[in-house]
C-alpha cells in the first residue's frame, strides 16, 4: 500500500498512540451510572461527549445549551483516558441558556492530549464540540487551519459505521468510551460492499476508559486494507452485552486531507 499522506488528522491519530475521538448531543443515560467512583456526574441526566484533545496544534471547544425553561444545574466532568477525573465545572445555566468552554490558545504548543467529557444536568442539555487545527501539525503550507465539528454520541451497545480506506490517502477510524465500571469487551467486524465478512478484531476498554485508532492500526484490518486501492464497506462493533453501553464517533480524511466526523448508528445487520 502506499504511503498515505500525513495530514493533520492522521498525526493526530499517531501521536494519540490509537486513542482517539468522539463527541455528545442530547444523549440520556441512567442516573445510576453515577455511582460512587464514577467519574460520571450525578444527575437526572447524563451526556457524553467521547473525545477531546488539545495539543500539537488542537484545541476543542465544548458548547452545552439547556433544553428545559427553567434554570439547570449542570457538572461537566472532563476525564482522562483511564477515567480519572482531569476537571470539574459546576454551573447554572438560565432557562435556554448556553454555555461554552474552550481550551486556552496556549494549548496548541503542548504535547497532544486526549480526553473526553461527561455531563451531568438536572434536566436535558444539548452538548456538541468542535475540534480546531492550527498550524503545528499540519503538512506544508504551515499556515494550514481546520476545524471539525461533531454531535453527541447516544449510549450504544451495538452500532454500525462507514469504513473506506484508500491508497490515496483516505481513512477512517473509531473514538470510544466506556461508559462503565467494569471492563468492557468490544467486537468489531469489518464487512466489504457485498456484505461479506472481511476480517474481525476485538479490544478491551478497562473501566471508563477511551480509546481511539484507525483502521490501519489494527493488525486484524492491515493485511485485507493494505492490498487494497480502495475499500468501502462498513463497521460493525458490538459491546460486552446489552449493559455495557460505549460512546462513539467516526472521524476520517479524504484523500485531499480533509478531515470530517460522522456518527455511529445504533444497531447491526441482523
């Protein structure tokens, strides 16, 4: 296979070391999750949003929007990539009310940083992300900006993905948190355009932990992507069992190294 060009988004898929990202709206977990130890905010509510990062030229921003028309109190828990807890907002939003946090300029410089965020509300929140590119990672011309923006993940114990993967340069890959105090088992099958099974792989989340990679990571996927100028098909990831819920989202370039993010879909062909 060709040596695919080394975009933004692919150095920020390496320097992640495979762990990667996702991203939350309006999705609503059950309030026993947040347990004791959790690093899942109390709440009637909870939203997830599975990647975030800052460094090597990235910082993200958080936009979470009250959906009731009273006041809502709110916790934003950001978290690491082994579930410890990074920091902890707490704040009212106004009936309607809006809110947006951003990672500091200054954090473009350092070295790239993932995390992800979960939300606790007294009532429902809309909550999305933008990731935002300048400069340091980027491929000639160094003056290179770009920004991607995603929406909630729901909680999802089985869910389906694009996949397309080219020798010019186009790529795809998962973001995934668990969402859950015990470790979380993952199956995921890759299937080609007719619907045949071309190769399966599995990966084990520890207690809420995040994880991110492209395909081409994956030693399961390398040899059948690998020989390949162009594969299309799809993702199909399932979880420990019908208890064991994850967040996720699909990013990917193009092959002009354009970056984009897509959502996952509930459910898997039966």
């Amino acid at each position: 296979m060709k040596q695919a060009r080394t975009g933004p988004f692919q150095k920020f898929m390496r320097s992640a070391a495979g762990v990667f990202l996702a991203m939350a709206m309006g999705c609503v977990f059950q309030a026993a999750w947040a347990q004791s130890g959790s690093p899942i905010p109390a709440g009637a509510v909870q939203t997830i949003v599975p990647h975030s990062a800052y460094g090597g030229g990235w910082i993200t921003r958080l936009f979470v929007a009250n959906l009731t028309n009273s006041a809502n109190i709110v916790t934003i828990n950001r978290i690491d990539q082994i579930g410890n807890i990074v920091t902890s907002t707490t704040t009212t939003l106004a009936a309607a009310g809006t809110l947006e946090m951003a990672d500091p300029e200054s954090n473009r410089t350092l070295p790239l940083t993932i995390n992800w965020f979960a939300i606790g509300s007294q009532g429902p929140v809309t909550a999305s992300v933008l990731f935002d590119f300048q400069g340091a990672a980027a491929v000639p011309p160094s003056s290179f900006n770009t920004a991607i923006g995603a929406l909630a993940s729901a909680q999802v114990t089985a869910f389906t993905a694009v996949a397309r993967v080219t020798t010019a340069g186009s790529t795809v890959g998962l973001a995934l948190a668990n969402l859950n105090s015990t470790s979380n088992t993952l199956t995921i099958k890759l299937f080609d355009q007719g619907g045949n099974l071309a190769a399966q792989d599995s990966l084990t989340l520890g207690p809420f932990a995040q994880t991110a990679f492209t395909l081409l990571q994956r030693t399961a996927f390398q040899n059948i992507l690998q020989n390949k100028n162009v594969f299309d098909g799809t993702m199909e990831v399932s979880t420990s069992g019908s208890t064991m819920p994850v967040a996720s989202l699909v990013v990917g370039a193009n092959d002009q190294n354009q970056d984009f993010s897509l959502p996952v879909t509930s459910g898997v062909a039966k």
